[in-house]
C-alpha cells in the first residue's frame, strides 16, 4: 500500500477514515520521515517530508504508526546535569558517545544550554515522542528540538546526518566548529 504524500490527503481523507480526525494535526518537516503518521505519544498525526530520506527510510519508532493510501493498516515497530557548560556535536552524534549527559530539561535546552552552544537566536519547537530524549539542533530546518520519547534513553536516542545534538558537559575536540 503507497505511503500517503500529500498534506491534504493526510489531514482530510486518512485521518477520517482512521478514525483520527479528533486528533490534533501539524506539518513537521525534515525531522526524519516523509508521509503521513499518528504519533500516539503525543497523540498528533503528522505529515512531514524529509528531502534527504526516502520512504523507504523513514523513521521506525515504536509510537509511530503510518497512514497509507488505501486500505488502512497502520504499522507499529517493536540525567542529572552539573554545572555550567555545554556542548553541540556534530552531525548525526549523541551526548551518550561523548560520555555526556542528555541537557536534562525544555527550559535548559532553550535557556542555558542554547546561549552557551550559540543557538539562542534560532527557532524552538518541542516534540515529544519522535525517538530522541534531549536537546538537538537540526540544522536542514534551522530549528532547535527539545523532545522526550517514552522508553528512549540518551544511549537509544536517534542520531540523523542533519542532528546536532547539545550536551551537557564539555566534550573534547572535535566539535561542531
């Protein structure tokens, strides 16, 4: 069964027939999937696209359950911080392969933490329940993400090529420049 990719369809069709249209929606883009899915952690279905990633590739987390055109089979796949600094990684590396802790909440993420790492000035968005635990830049959007994911810990976190993930800690060289 195609994967549905079109916004439209997703927000209109798929979720009536799936008995979703209560549910809230929003368009997220570049964070690691393209189509249609309901997130039942944050209880949302969202459609995104992810020039980078292809269906075929898209993101398999255990609260993700995907929507398709046709017959309607959604699909479900089995910190303390002290002190003051912080660091940003490069692409697509996590705080735990550094031996750094996760920033431990929303408001360091987007308080301390992004003012120390240089990120104070770019857009902020929370999502919840999309496979990482912690604080991370995605550089495709220009966005930095706080989310927590039931079950997922700094070490099972995911780690995408456009991730930037911000630790606590300092780490040494090499960093993002």
């Amino acid at each position: 069964v195609p994967d549905i990719l079109s916004e439209n369809v997703c927000f209109d069709a798929a979720v009536k027939s799936t008995n979703l249209a209560d549910r809230r929606t929003m368009v997220i883009n570049t964070i690691g999937f393209t189509g249609c899915v309901y997130n039942s952690a944050a209880n949302a279905v969202i459609f995104g696209k992810t020039d980078s990633i292809s269906v075929a590739e898209n993101l398999v987390l255990p609260n993700f359950e995907y929507l398709c055109d046709g017959i309607a089979a959604p699909v479900v796949l089995p910190t303390t911080t002290t002190g003051l600094d912080y660091s940003r990684l490069a692409r697509g590396a996590k705080c735990w392969d550094r031996q750094l802790s996760a920033v431990s909440s929303r408001e360091l993420c987007f308080g301390a933490a992004a003012a120390a790492v240089g990120l104070s000035e770019k857009a902020r968005l929370e999502v919840n329940g999309n496979g990482f635990t912690g604080c991370v830049y995605n550089s495709v959007a220009d966005t930095l993400m706080w989310g927590e994911t039931d079950g997922v810990t700094p070490e099972t976190s995911t780690a995408l090529p456009m991730w930037e993930y911000v630790c606590a800690g300092h780490a040494a060289a090499p960093l993002y420049p």
